[in-house]
C-alpha cells in the first residue's frame, strides 16, 4: 500500500513557476514508477509527465515539454515537479500517481497507476 501527499500548488501568474512536491509513505517507493496528471474543471484528467524506477526515463506531455522537470528523490520518498514558464493552460489541479510494473508504452495511461494522491491545485492568472 502507498498513500499519497502532494504539495507546493497555489496561484502564480502567468511565466511564473512552481514546484509541485509528492510525497510517499511505504517502504515500496522506489518500485514504483511515478507520473503526474492533472484534470482542469470539466475536463477529463491528462497526463502530464512519468518517471521511471531508474528516474533516468523521463516522460512529457508535448505542451509541457521543456517547461516542466519531473524528479525522484527515493530517499525522501519524494517526487517533483518542476513548472516554469506556466501558462493560463496549465491551470489545474495536479495529481501523483504511483505504479508497479508500469511499462514504457503504458506510462501515459491513468489506469496502470495504482496509487494516487488527493490532488494539489494550481492557478494561474493573467
């Protein structure tokens, strides 16, 4: 079993950033491959970013790429999210999820991820 916490949303304006934090209780964190989704009112939730067991794969959504950094730190049982340059689009609130067995060709994919957090919200203003 493996419970959830995420942190570190607010409201920043837009081109500002934020680090989004995730942290783990159980002794299976590093088994765990990790994404981040998030799920804007209304909508269905997204995939944002995934690392892998190894934090050496490293998964994007295409609008995030090269704004956003994922991170582990299995010491701390802990899994970032680096956001930069956000926009009014990456307004949300923002999910942790953990997996075992996650496969690369199934990281974007809500339903491998058996562990989630409560979620964190984000805003962003003009």
């Amino acid at each position: 079993q493996v419970q959830l916490v995420e942190s570190g949303g607010g409201s920043v304006h837009a081109g500002g950033s934020l680090r989004l934090s995730c942290t783990a209780s159980g002794r299976t964190f590093s088994r765990n491959a990790m994404a981040w989704f998030r799920q804007f009112l209304g909508k269905e939730r997204e995939f944002v970013s995934s690392i892998d067991t190894s934090g050496a794969i490293t998964a994007y959504k295409d609008s995030v790429q090269g704004r956003f950094t994922i991170s582990r730190d299995d010491a701390k049982s802990t899994v970032y999210l680096q956001m930069r340059s956000l926009k009014w689009e990456d307004a949300a609130i923002y999910f942790c999820a953990a997996g075992e067995h996650v496969s690369q060709w199934g990281r974007r994919n809500g339903e491998n991820y058996g562990f989630w957090g409560q979620g964190t919200q984000v805003t962003v203003s003009s």
